[in-house]
C-alpha cells in the first residue's frame, strides 16, 4: 500500500463538490461497505473519494465522481482489511505518529498542518479523512517489515545480472516515462478501467497534472513516484506497450492501451539513443593510494566501499592514505593497465589492491554511462530490487486477506 499525497496549487476548492458540512453530512449516511466486522458508510466512501479529486487537481465531473467513488470503496476494503490484520498482531498506530505523518505531508506541499486542515475543510473533507489513511498506511507498513523486512534478501548474483541486462540494453534506444496502470482480470473489468483511464487523460488534455493522477489513481508500485519508470529500454516493457513507445514523442501522452493485466496510459518524457555498436562507457574514477605497509587496512576499507561520496571516511583507518581524483574519460582512453584493472568492477565498488613502487593502490569505479545515461550503483540495484520484492509480498499477503474475508457491499 502507498501513500499518494500531493496537491495541485488550485487543487482546494477546484474539486470542492459539497458545501456540506462534515458532521452533518454523516449523520444522514447509510451502510456502504461491511469487511468482516467493521462497517464504511457512504459518507466514508464520498469522503475518501473527494479527497482522492482533491489531491489529484481534478474538476469534479459525473464521471469521475463515478470512478473516483469506484476507486474509494476498493481502498476502503484493503486498509480495513489492513488494519484488522495488524491489530490481529497487536500492531498499533499511535496519534502522535499519525500527526508526524500529516506534518510531513503538509510540509511537503509548502504548508502547516493547520493550513493543510483548514483548506482540506474548505473542499468539504475532514482531515480525519486524510489520517484514517495515514494511519493504515503506517499499521501495514510496519506489519511488512515485521514480516518480510529481514527475510528478503537481494543476492550479489541478482544485482550482477540486472547489471548485466542494462549493460546489453545500452545499444537499445532508451526512453524515460511514467505510467498510469489500472488493473484487471475479467472483460467487466477491463471495460470498467478503459473508460476509467478515458476519463482520467480527458481531465489531463484539460490540465490536470499526470503525476498527481498517477499518484492517487494508478496501480502501479511507481504510483508513489507520479508514476515515474526512469529510463527504460523497449524490451523491459510489456509486449503490448512496446510498439506504443516507438511511436509517442517526447511531452506526449498515449491513448489507454489494453495488457494482459490491465490497462495503461503511458507518458513519454524524454528520449534517448542507444550506444554505437562497439562503443565504450564513459567513467569516473578515483584512486586510493597508501604506503605498502597499509596493504591489509586498504583492502578491509576497499571492501566496505559503497560510492564515492563518502570515501574519505571509508579510508579513514588507512595509515597514509589519499585520494585522487582521476578525472571522467572513455574506458577506451585509459591506459591497459587500469582499463584492466576497473573491468567488471561495478559502479561505486573498489578494484582489488595492487602493490607497485612501495604503494598500495585502488581504483574506484564512481560513475560510468553506457547509451548516454548513467548506469545505476549496486546499492541503487539493491533497493529497487528488494522494494520490488516488498511490493510483490504485500499485495500477493493483501490478496490472501480479501479472499478469505467476508465482503458486503451495498
């Protein structure tokens, strides 16, 4: 589950659809949803759903009321369905974490938590909606990382191999854009999300941000990120989307495409050729240098290198060692012996150490671009691989929890 909150300079007020107020508006509710237990009222789901409008800068229509209410009630159901699950293993969220949250989220959007309440108000939604939210959100967290946070593990040989794809992608012409994904299984469905996303790039032609959209309305893991994919090489997308590519231009966003999981909107952002056939990276270097004696110290440092941020302190246990810059060249320039040196050294890892004229010596790898875009460091594999498997557990877990619970909908 992901949080989505960012707001449209105008997006208060613009998507204003009740000048009721909160409180009275509820006592007039009725039953809309009951998830085991627990009971969501129509109020609850016209209330998420107008702050779903809201975050994303859309003008209330009909339509995307109809959609927006849609999208409401499944979040309803899993957040239920996740906080039953972590009171089930006496996870609890306390109001003072909840109010840090909101503070973040207002800040981020250039406001106070007061401001942030009162124009929430003024668009007809209680900031109770916003914290019911938040609070589900850090409950399931919490209950994923308790699960999972220490069993997934991402292996050098997993990071080694995606290393390796993107390194014979680089010939490939290489595209950054973001996705709105909404899925689907049965034909209900997909006629249910092509008319959804139809209405969604009807409110983008108008304006409408695609990131905000992306954020409160698409599927995707990328939902948090407006939707943002980086750079992306044709055949790491979907069959159906990889003609779609060839064709959209940079600032140009496609019609809703249909997949074998859902269907997509795909905004094209930039555009970039692949690498000549036979043509070589682009590095940057440094190289650490210290006394031979400091031979053994060099290696326990070179081994806990991580980039080349923090290198001065990485080598800070080194007696007598420096660190010199060596400048960014083409890998076809350097010298063989440090050509050979770097080769299958990984971006922000350190060469082996080498004995030469009373020096010890390592070269570290900190940058190097392949196809005209930067190859992304071990770590940054790491993570994107390990919230990849994160994200795959929980929604395979919040899966589980919807079969086996006792769903009504009214």
């Amino acid at each position: 589950m992901k949080l989505k909150y960012a707001w449209a300079a105008a997006a208060f007020g613009a998507a204003a659809v009740t000048g009721t107020s909160p409180v009275s508006a509820q006592l007039a509710e009725s039953v809309a949803i009951i998830v085991n237990d627990d009971v969501i009222s129509t109020y609850d789901v016209r209330q998420r759903a107008n702050l779903l409008l809201i975050s994303a800068g859309l003008q209330s229509t009909p339509e995307l009321q109809e959609r927006a209410r849609a999208q409401a009630r499944q979040d309803l159901i899993d957040e239920h369905l996740q906080l039953q699950e972590a009171e089930h293993f006496e996870i609890s969220v306390t109001a003072a974490e909840i109010d840090s949250r909101v503070a973040d989220i207002a800040h981020s959007n250039d406001l106070t938590p007061e401001v942030l309440a009162q124009n929430l108000a003024q668009a007809g939604v209680s900031v109770s909606t916003l914290r019911s939210q938040v609070q589900a959100d850090v409950a399931w967290s919490r209950l994923m990382r308790g699960m999972y946070g220490s069993r997934v593990r991402v292996s050098e040989s997993e990071v080694r191999d995606t290393l390796e794809r993107i390194a014979a992608s680089a010939t490939r012409p290489q595209y950054l854009i973001s996705e709105i994904f909404l899925p689907a299984e049965t034909e209900q469905d997909f006629t249910a999300a092509e008319a959804g996303a139809t209405r969604l790039l009807e409110q983008m032609q108008q304006g409408a941000p695609f990131p905000l959209i992306a954020r409160q309305f698409s599927s995707a893991a990328s939902a948090a990120d407006g939707g943002d994919m980086g750079w992306i090489a044709q055949n790491e997308l979907p069959p159906e989307l990889q003609p779609l590519v060839e064709r959209l231009q940079a600032g140009q966003v496609s019609i809703p495409v249909r997949a074998t999981n859902g269907v997509y909107i795909i905004a094209m952002r930039e555009r970039r050729a692949g690498a000549a056939p036979g043509s070589t990276s682009q590095v940057a270097l440094r190289q650490i240098s210290a006394p031979a004696a400091s031979h053994s110290e060099l290696e326990r440092a070179a081994r806990r290198i991580r980039g080349c941020d923090d290198l001065e302190s990485d080598i800070r246990g080194v007696t007598g060692a420096l660190v010199v810059d060596l400048g960014r060249a083409s890998e076809a320039d350097l010298s063989p012996a440090v050509r050979e040196r770097i080769t299958g050294i990984a971006v922000g890892a350190a060469s082996p150490v080498v004995d030469n004229g009373g020096q010890a010596t390592s070269v570290v790898v900190c940058e190097r671009q392949t196809g005209g875009g930067g190859v992304p460091t071990p770590d940054e594999i790491s993570d994107r691989l390990f919230q990849q498997e994160m994200a795959l557990l929980s929604e395979r877990y919040l899966r589980n929890l919807r079969r086996e619970a006792t769903i009504i909908q009214r």
